[in-house]
C-alpha cells in the first residue's frame, strides 16, 4: 500500500515526508507503549501511535519504520516532526482512534506482519 | 592483532527526549561498517533499551561499544542505585519506573528482558547504592565474520 492511500484512508494531515507518500509499505503495528514495539515488531513499516514524544521517532528510527501515524488528533511538538523529518521518516496525523485507524488500514490490505520471534 | 574498534558515549540523565540518541548513532556507525543487519537491528534495540533504564532509573551513564572479529560488546555502566533483586528486575512486567516514564512509552517492565532477548549474552553486575554495569554480547553470524 502507498503511504498516500494511508494518508486518504484515515484523512490524515501530512507533517512531514510529503515527497516520500508514494513509497509503498506492507504491515504496519498500533502500540502507545514503545517497549512492546522494541519487543514484538519486526519489519513493520508503520507505526501507529497516540504518544507525541520524540521517543516514538526515535523507535521508529531503531526499528527502521518508515511512516508514523499520530491518532486521536494528537498534535506532536515542533521537535517530533524536526526529528521524524531528519531522519527520513513520514508523519501522519489524524483524528481516527487508534482502533478504527487500524481497522481501515488492516480491511484494505495493510496486514500486521511478523513477529519478532528473537 | 589490531585494537578493536571502540565507540564511547556519555549519556545525559537529566533528558529523557535525549535518551536513545547513542543507540541511533551507533546504529548509523553499524552501517557505514556495513555490518550484517540482523546484527545492527539487535545491538541497537538492546542498547537503546539500556540507555532508556539509564535515563529513567541511574541518572545517565556510560554507553561503551567494542567491535570484536566474532562478536560485539555494549557495555552500559552507571553510579545510579543499583538494582536490588536482578532477578526479579529480569521479570518481563516487573517494574519500579514512575507513572510519568509510563505516560512517555516505557516502564512496562519489558526493559531488561527486551535486552536479553536481543543479545546473546548478558551480564548484570549491580550493588545498591554503587550503580550497575550491564555487559551484552552480540555474536556475529558466521558469514559476517
């Protein structure tokens, strides 16, 4: 899937990485809790998230995702989208709770991916 | 026999937004030295985890990365407090960290046993009131050494 079809589904708000919208990605994961991320995730591309601090970009970064998706209309600092924008990755922001959010990316194809199994 | 390669950072416990800024860079070191990426993935998830439990629990510390032909070291060393039980610390969702870290993505009691799972070996030495050094060692894969 397009970061762009992404960004249509969930009416989100482009903050940063808008010339990087048309890379593709195949799964992507939900959490607020960045340590089950560093546990679990592995090569998922897009992280969904409702936390605003610069930890979330910098698991993103150790994790080699490629889009966060801020949910539940939260607006990050100035900083989050410097850092997320340094470091290649795309922000997305949008109103969606981060159930539905998930739900409309998972009906139309977006689907979890592996699990870490380390 | 040439010196291992060494990286050392100093990681400031005053800013939990600076806290992972080390693993980053140790993660683009990796890389530029083309290194296998299974192996960059696990020492920097490890290390980034470490540094988080330096900023949360120790007031910062010491990161120091050695590149050995077989393997690769993190050592993250601290003067915090020291941990009382290791084992029950190495318990996945024990955890002493203040509400205000859990609000901030951490401090579910997944630090430790994350470092664990990613590295091949791990070394805790700790002593109340002194600090703690945590030694991890990633094992190159044959074909990358």
């Amino acid at each position: 899937m397009k970061i762009s079809t992404i960004a249509e589904l969930l009416e989100a708000e482009v903050l940063c990485g808008e010339e990087l919208l048309e890379n593709e990605v195949h799964s992507a994961c939900g959490s607020d809790m960045m340590s089950d991320v560093l546990a679990f995730v592995k090569d998922q591309a897009v992280l969904l998230t409702g936390l605003i601090n610069l930890q979330v970009v910098r698991t993103a970064e150790i994790m080699d995702m490629r889009c966060i998706v801020f949910v539940r209309g939260k607006n990050p600092p100035k900083e989050v989208i410097e850092a997320a924008e340094e470091a290649g990755i795309i922000v997305l922001a949008t109103t969606e709770r981060m159930y539905p959010a998930c739900g409309k990316l998972y009906a139309t194809g977006l689907v979890g991916g592996s699990v870490s199994t380390l | 026999m040439s010196e291992p390669v060494r990286f050392h950072f100093d990681v400031a416990g005053d800013n939990f937004a600076s806290a992972g800024e080390a693993s980053v860079k140790v993660k683009k070191l990796l890389r530029q030295l083309s290194m296998d990426p299974e192996t960059i993935r696990r020492v920097s998830i490890a290390m980034y985890e470490g540094e988080i439990n330096m900023v949360i629990h120790a007031n910062g510390g010491t990161a120091d990365v050695i590149l050995y032909p077989d393997r690769i070291q993190i050592v993250l060393s601290d003067t915090g407090p020291g941990i009382k039980d290791v084992s029950l610390a190495m318990q996945e969702g024990y955890s002493t960290a203040k509400d205000n870290v859990r609000s901030l993505g951490f401090g579910a009691g997944m630090g430790l046993p994350n470092m664990k799972r990613y590295t091949d070996r791990m070394q805790i030495e700790s002593e109340v009131g002194k600090g703690t050094t945590v030694t991890m060692e990633v094992f190159l894969p044959e074909a990358a050494r």
